[in-house]
C-alpha cells in the first residue's frame, strides 16, 4: 500500500513543474488529452500506398539491407523487381562487389531445384566451386557429399512436406500441455487432431 501512495505522489507531483511551465491544469487533464490524441491516431485513417506518391529513395537505412530481404532480392528475376527492389539490389552490387557473382548462381540453384538433372546439378557445383567465394565454395562442397539425396529431391516427385507437418503439429501439442499430462493423454490429443 506504500508503494501506491507513492506512485499517486509521484504522478500528482508531475502537476506542480508543468504548472511552473505556465499551464494551469494538473496530471489529469495532460493524462485525458494525451489519451484523445491516441485514441484521435488510432482513428485517423491511413492512406493507401498506392495514393502516395513515389520517391526515389536518396538515403538508405541500415532496414533496408536485412539478410531475408537481400536474399529475396537475389533470388528474384530482373522481370519480377519492383523499382525500390531493383534501386536496392543495384546499391548492394555498388556495395559489395562479390553480390553480382552470388546472383546469377543463385538464380541457377532455384531453377535447378525445380527443373534440374544430374548434368545441370554437376554444371552448377562446379562452377559453384571455382567462384573464389570462400562461403560459395564451402556450400558446394557440402552439397556434392549429399549430391544423391539432392539429386533426388530434384528429381523425384516425392516430398516428406506432410510428414514433417505432422510432426510440426505433434511438437506444437505437445508444448501446449506441457507438463500437465502423461503420454497416453498426449496420444490421445493427436489422435483427436487428425
């Protein structure tokens, strides 16, 4: 109960400096009107993107290059580019040179998984290999150890997609009643679920 004194003390002190200040109400009437000015923003309606006129960015923010973002601007065809995309991928390959070598392998990997043979795949890891990009050429590596099994993700119209869903959703049961059940509760959970 001290400590709530306390508070009400310190709240109702905040009235004496701003009435120092010149202003002649107290705490709550700044607490009301900072109130009507939120609720007045959260009723304000936005305006659509596309009713804002489009500037060419002058500055870039340390936002802008996010690793995902970059990524996804790799990985995207010239056609499929937006302007401020197409403005960033360019600053990136101002930037970082090695970003216009990534690129075009890049592009070939994605094609490659969805249209690829074992010649392409064998193509593609060689040249991934003689890049002299340290972090290319060790990605290459590892995925020529494991070249049967990429061989035949590309090839094979097979997927473990579901199974791994089942146990993604297994897992999320499984950590919602954590530690207030036995296994045979759990079982009986998933199999209500499916």
């Amino acid at each position: 109960m001290g400590t709530l004194a306390g508070r009400r003390t310190e709240c109702n002190d905040v009235a004496p400096e701003v009435q120092q200040e010149g202003f002649p109400g107290g705490y709550k009437t700044v607490h009301q009107w900072t109130l009507s000015r939120r609720i007045e923003d959260a009723q304000r309606p936005e305006i659509p993107r596309e009713l804002v006129p489009v500037q060419r960015k002058t500055g870039w923010r340390r936002a802008d290059f996010l690793a995902g973002q970059v990524v996804w601007i790799l990985l995207k065809h010239d056609d499929k580019l937006g302007g401020d995309e197409r403005t960033l991928l360019e600053a990136r390959i101002e930037k970082c040179v090695p970003v216009s070598q990534i690129r075009p392998l890049a592009l070939e990997f994605r094609r490659l998984l969805t249209q690829g043979d074992a010649q392409t795949l064998d193509r593609w890891l060689e040249q991934a290999a003689s890049c002299g990009l340290p972090d290319i050429q060790t990605l290459a590596t590892s995925l020529a150890r494991e070249r049967g099994a990429l061989l035949a993700a590309m090839t094979l119209p097979w997927s473990n997609g579901p199974t791994e869903g089942t146990v993604n959703k297994i897992k999320l049961i499984k950590r919602q009643m954590y530690r207030r059940g036995s296994f045979e509760t759990l079982r009986q959970r998933v199999l209500f679920a499916s």
